[in-house]
C-alpha cells in the first residue's frame, strides 16, 4: 500500500492493517522480499497511527502555565468556568 493511501486511513483502519502485517512476519512464512515491504508498510502504519492518538490527546488536554512558568497538560474536562 502506497504511503499516500496509508495517510488516508482512519485510526481504525491503520490499526487493523498493523495487526495484520505483524501476525503475518510473525508467522514468518511470507518471502524476505515480501517481509521487508511489509516491514516498511508497518512502519508507515505504527507512525499513522502514532500520530492520530497523539493529536486525539492534544484536543482533549489544555496546556497551562503556573506561577513558576512551568508548562502542566490538565484534561479539558477539569476546566473551571472561569478560565
């Protein structure tokens, strides 16, 4: 798969995909050629789908500064109304 197509998977999609490739180097029956290919694509996918859950994270989190300028992520979830 095309790294082109890969970044047009959902995070579920790419996930799925990963699992498959991994269960099949595992199984080690498929040709070195092969292996390395799919090697690659896994790549491709495991970064894909790093990427998803760390931009899902920074939706939900807020960054805050305290008094000492240290940087602190708080979930969006905890917010007061005054802020």
């Amino acid at each position: 798969m095309p790294k082109d197509e890969i970044s047009k998977l959902s995070f579920e999609e790419a996930l799925a995909r990963l699992e498959n490739l991994v269960r099949e180097l595992e199984a080690g029956k498929i040709k070195l050629d092969d292996a390395v290919s799919s090697y690659e694509q896994a790549v491709s996918l495991k970064k894909l789908c790093e990427k998803k859950l760390n931009d899902a994270k920074l939706k939900i989190e807020k960054i805050e500064t305290s008094k000492n300028g240290s940087k602190n992520l708080t979930p969006l979830d905890n917010t007061d109304a005054n802020d």
